[in-house]
C-alpha cells in the first residue's frame, strides 16, 4: 500500500501532463507578451484603473495633492468664519431654535451658553478675505486660497470623522482617498511610495491618529500610504545590514521574486503583485529615501520660509518641506496630520498655540509650489475632520459637525474667493452647502476624474469613493 503522501505527489505530477504544460506554457507566454503591451516594466503588470478605461474623464488640473489635516477640529468660529452677532450674543444662553432636535457631542442636555471669537479677525490681500489674527501667514496667501465655510460631516467623534473625511465611510476595510488616487491614477515614481503619510504633533495630550486613516481597504495593498517618521529617519532599517553589499543584496530579491512570480502563474492574487512590487520598491527606496531626506542642499531662505529650525526635528515645518520634495519626485499624495486641535478646553491658549505651529510652514508650502511652478498642477487641502460649537465648553468648544471651513489651493481652483456661509452664529451651513462627499467628487474632477465612474467591484457590488449617496464636484469654485 502507497504512503499517502506519495500518493499525492504522483497526482501532483500527473496534472502537468502534456495538454497542463502547454496551456500553461501559452498562457505564460501570453502573459508576457500582455506584460510588455501595458508597458509593466518596473510598474507591475497593468495599467491603472482610469486608463485601462479608455483614459480620463475630463482635463486634469491636478496631477499631486497635499493633504494638510489639522486633527481634532480647528474652529471655523476662530479661524475662518468671522461672526460678529455671535461675539455680541457671547455669555448668553445660545437661542433654542438653532439647537432643537440637534445632535450635538459632549453638550448634549447641557445648558447652552453662546461663545463669541476669543481672536481678531481682519481682510487680507486684494480679495479682502476675512482670516483670524492668529493665521497671519495663511492670511498673507488670501489671493491664492479659496475659503470654504459651509463644509458639513456625518460623524461626531474624531476616530469615524477621520475615516469618513478620508474614505467616505466609518466602515472598517474602506479604501481611503490617497487610495484610490493610487488605484485610478498609479505612481509618478518608482523610487518612493505613491502615497505617503506623516505625523506631527503639539505639545499637549491629544487624539492618536489610526493607520486604517490611510488604509487601501479593500483595494489591493500596495495601493496604501506609507507612513514616514517625521523625527529622525524617514524610514526606519533603510540601509542594508553589516556585511551585506548591494550586489548580494539584489540576487536575493531576484530569486525572492523568481519564486513570488512562479506563485502568481498559480494564483489570481493581487497580494502576490502587491508583494512583487514592494520588494523592488524597498530595494530602490534604499537609495531614494537617504537623498530624498538629506536637505542639506535646501538654502538657508527656504529653511526660514518654512520655519525649520532643523530638518527631520518632527515638526510640521520640516514634513511640509520634506512634503514639497516628495512631490517633486513624483509622489502622488502626501497626507501631513498635525495633532493637536480637540480644545474642549483652554481654547485662547490652546489654539493660537496650535496655530503658530502650523501656520508659517503651510503658507510657505504654498509659496513655495508656487515660485517652483508646481501650484498649477498640485492641489493643496488644509482642514479637520469637523468644526466647534458657537456654544461654549468650559474655557472651550465641542464637536459640531454641521458647519466647519477649510481651504483649498492650486490645480484649477478658484483663488482669492470664499465659497458658501454658515448662519449668522455659524450654527449651521446655510448656503451653497460642500458635505465631505462633495469634497471627494471635487478632488477626483481636478485629477480628470468623474467620481460616478470611478469604481471597483467588491463582494458583487460596485463601490466608489463618494459612495451611494448623492455627490457633486463643486464647480463653482474651479477656474
């Protein structure tokens, strides 16, 4: 009697009989031949999804973004959105006709009390557009910005309102934004990720940011952002170890990749791509990380631009200038989260605090795409994940998700305007109101995208970064 395991070999070998071999010799070499005619040398072996499409939508204005997320909720009443009848409202109890019905977060069944502006607001440039005192580099950039006050959300709490600002959705396992760039578009480089993220923070305790933040979902993993360290090296164990030499170094991911391809002819897994590519991504970052991170060559006018003291001292000045050299390389996204803007509490400290740790470094990352040429074709987005409350908290504000701004730059969009208003307490959006989805629809437009054309089948069903949900590109503010 046969071992069992002989058995299975003998069956094992039976399957590449003559009529095994050649199929799988022709569909080898078909997939080679397919390979060359995609042109996957170096870029994996097929096109991205907008291509494979027949090609763009619509013109492109935008080729890279920079996503420059103030985590926690700056607020719009103290930074974008000047409201005069709510400083003379201030200390007195918040009208009930606003609030009625309403879902608020910490405040709710509390005593409402109107909170008025702690700050300054004034017009700044040629536009005229009113910005808090705190903001003055932001303000001096006026004529390059579009201010949008009438943005609006779904979710109360930081860790869902992240998610749905980046992937439309609180589910878990949902593609986030820079992901689906990625998967539509594909890489400008070889050399660094498509998609990379980075950190900073204030000096106070404050919300963690998850990594499901900047999660391919489920997209095929190497379409995911890559989180660089914004102290110290960018990546970590990026240099090969003691006594290995670059030219062994190779061989092994040669055959490593021999194999991994040999699994591919086998099974229909993007994960084997996924792997494939990451290998030889980390092979050249080797060399692109270390050159990418050496700002050595940066004069010393940039540096006070930005306001680097040192570069790669985790500060959010050093990743906006580390940001603007990644999108010179051909990075796609760049996503920077600065923690540090939840203030329940001590707000006139607090903020003005954040402020000056963020305000410098994103109006130079503007001026500075600018005079390089790259602010055409590169769009910049800075915001939260949601606005404050007119009503105070203690010495601060609660979450509010039914009225907030940010502000949007380069590839196409309008500068030097203000988009939509909130009511006269900046309680609510009230007119030419932007939901996050918007927003999304917004962002593909400018990369030649049509938002209700984009997608990808998923458990038998077609999903889409706007989601099912009714969605529009606000073309009112593109040029």
């Amino acid at each position: 009697m046969k071992h069992p395991l002989i058995d299975q070999f003998e069956r094992y070998q039976q399957d590449f009989s003559r009529r095994t071999f050649l199929q799988k010799s022709f569909a080898g070499i078909g997939g080679m031949a397919l390979s060359q005619l995609l042109g996957a040398s170096g870029k994996g072996a097929s096109l991205p999804f907008i291509q494979s499409q027949g090609g763009l939508h619509f013109p492109a204005k935008a080729k890279r973004i920079v996503h420059l997320c103030m985590a926690g909720g700056p607020s719009h009443l103290d930074s974008f959105d000047p409201k005069p009848q709510l400083n003379a409202l201030h200390g007195q109890p918040f009208p009930e006709s606003f609030t009625a019905g309403q879902q608020l977060a910490q405040l709710q069944g509390s005593k409402l009390i109107a909170r008025g502006s702690f700050t300054k607001f004034k017009p700044w440039g040629q536009c005229g557009t009113e910005i808090s005192e705190i903001f003055p580099h932001i303000g001096s950039i006026a004529d390059e910005i579009c201010v949008i006050r009438s943005m609006v959300t779904e979710q109360i709490n930081h860790d869902p309102a992240h998610a749905f600002m980046n992937s439309g959705s609180i589910l878990k396992g949902r593609p986030s934004m820079g992901s689906w760039l990625l998967y539509g578009l594909g890489s400008d480089t070889q050399d660094l990720p498509g998609y990379v993220v980075m950190v900073s923070r204030g000096a106070d305790v404050d919300q963690p940011i998850s990594a499901r933040q900047w999660s391919a979902g489920f997209l095929p993993s190497k379409f995911q952002g890559v989180q660089f360290q914004s102290k110290g090296s960018a990546v970590h164990y990026v240099g090969s170890p003691d006594g290995v030499c670059q030219s062994t170094q190779r061989q092994v991911i040669d055959e490593v990749q021999r194999l991994n391809g040999m699994l591919r002819n086998e099974r229909a897994d993007p994960e084997i791509d996924t792997r494939i590519s990451q290998y030889e991504m980390a092979f050249r970052m080797q060399s692109s990380v270390p050159e990418l991170s050496d700002m050595r060559g940066e004069p010393q006018h940039i540096l006070d631009l930005y306001g680097v003291k040192q570069p790669g001292d985790g500060s959010f000045a050093s990743n906006c200038l580390l940001a603007r050299r990644m999108l010179e390389r051909g990075v796609r996204f760049v996503q920077l989260y600065h923690r540090g803007w939840d203030h329940h509490g001590d707000i006139e400290k607090k903020m003005p605090a954040a402020a000056k740790l963020t305000d410098q470094a994103s109006a130079a990352l503007v001026k500075d795409l600018k005079q390089r040429g790259m602010l055409e074709d590169t769009l910049v987005i800075w915001g939260g994940e949601f606005g404050r409350t007119p009503m105070g908290q203690g010495s601060g504000r609660d979450h509010h998700i039914k009225a907030f701004s940010l502000w949007m730059a380069g590839a196409g969009i309008k500068p030097g305007i203000v988009h939509g208003a909130t009511d006269e307490l900046g309680y609510a959006s009230v007119r030419d109101i932007v939901h996050v989805r918007d927003l999304h629809a917004t962002l593909l437009h400018q990369f030649g995208i049509d938002h209700a054309r984009f997608t990808t089948k998923f458990q038998g069903l077609d999903y889409k970064l706007t989601g099912v949900e009714p969605a529009k590109a606000v073309r009112a503010i593109m040029g």
